[in-house]
C-alpha cells in the first residue's frame, strides 16, 4: 500500500511540476515587446478611424444632411 501511495504521489508531483513549466514558458513567450508594441499601434490605429468617424457625423449633422443623403 505504501508502494502506491509513493508512486501516486510521485505522479501528481510531475504532473504538477509539467504544468507549471508549460505555463511559465507559454506566459514568457506570449508576452513580447514587439506583442505591446503591436497592440499599441492596433489601438491607435482603431482611436484615430473613431475620432475620424465621430468627425464626419459631427460635421453632416451641423451641415444639416442625413448621412444617406
């Protein structure tokens, strides 16, 4: 019996140990200076077309046209 209380004790422990090296290396190469960098640039990108958009509704609203029209 305490043959296989060792041995299951000795699975959980390498189970546990695989999982918190794969998640630690998965986190390390997920996370990238060039990643940040990226998705700073995607926000901008995305910021600028709403301020743009926010714009040209502002201005057929003031002009007194419907956006269809």
């Amino acid at each position: 019996m305490t043959t296989v209380l060792v041995f299951l004790g000795a699975v959980v422990a390498l189970t546990v140990a695989v999982f918190v090296v794969v998640g630690w290396r998965d986190r390390r190469r997920s996370t990238s200076a060039e990643d940040a960098a990226a998705a700073r640039a995607a926000t901008s990108v995305q910021e600028r077309y709403a301020a743009e958009r926010h714009g040209v509704q502002g201005e057929v609203w003031r002009s007194g046209q419907t956006p269809n029209g």
